[in-house]
C-alpha cells in the first residue's frame, strides 16, 4: 500500500464517520507540518462535552483518545488497507462503546496509575496516560 497523504486520510475518516449512526462528529486536520494527522471526534449528543478522537497520522500509527486524557495507540508501519480499516473499525467500536458508558476505571497495581477500560463485544481494550503523564505521576515524590 502506498502511505496515505493527510488528505487522504481525512477522506477515509470521512467515510468512517458516516457509520457512526447517532453519534455528532468532526473530522479535520492537525498537527505541524510535515507532522500532519487527521483525526475524527465524536461525541455525544445527551453529552457533547464527553468525546473520543480517532487519529491516524503519519508512519503508520492510530490512536484513540478520550477525556482524561487516556489513550490507545497502535503503530503498523506496515498496515495494508484492510490492516488500516480493521485499526479504524475497532477504534470506532471503541469510541462509541466510550460513548455509550461501555466503560470503567481502574488503576495499576504497582504504581496506582489510573487507567480506562472500555468493553468491547469480544474484549476489553485498555486505555492509559500519555507517557509524560506517566512519568509526572512516578516521579512526583
């Protein structure tokens, strides 16, 4: 598969936020050039200021984000089309598993660091702190 330009890559979120039924979203382009990511936000219309971003940026990596922040990241340099969209396709399942309060909080047993987990059909999926958060919160003693 050839990489996806960022414009490119709006337009598969585009296409992905079409099969969010019920669900308010915002696809657009961030980031510094030539760092660019495009990313999809959905929310919630009975709760607009819950959220979860879909990001598919450069090289290779997808992330979900949601309130908190917590986060889910896959990196696949080498992802095919399908690779890519089965990627989307569970974030997506994620984000409105999110919405929909399929979810619940826990934390790390050795370092009592706080973290989401988000009930899928099949599995969970586990959402963490950033890696500054991480070490802002080992560290701060």
């Amino acid at each position: 598969m050839a990489p996806l330009n960022v414009v490119d890559k709006k337009a598969l979120l585009s296409e992905l936020a079409s099969t969010a039924v019920g669900m308010n979203s915002d696809v657009g382009i961030d980031g510094v050039p030539p760092h660019h990511h495009a990313f999809l936000k959905l929310t919630s219309p009975s709760a607009p200021d819950d959220y979860a971003i879909i990001s598919l940026g450069g090289a290779g990596w997808f992330q979900l984000e949601i309130p908190g922040p917590y986060y889910h990241l896959q990196a696949d340099d080498l992802a095919s089309d399908e690779d890519t969209m089965e990627y989307l396709e569970e974030y997506l399942q994620a984000a409105t598993a999110y919405l929909d309060g399929r979810w619940s909080l826990g934390k790390s047993r050795f370092f009592r660091l706080p973290f989401v987990t988000i009930h899928l059909e099949d599995r969970p999926l586990k959402l963490g702190l950033s890696v500054g958060d991480t070490f802002r919160r080992v560290f701060r003693r």
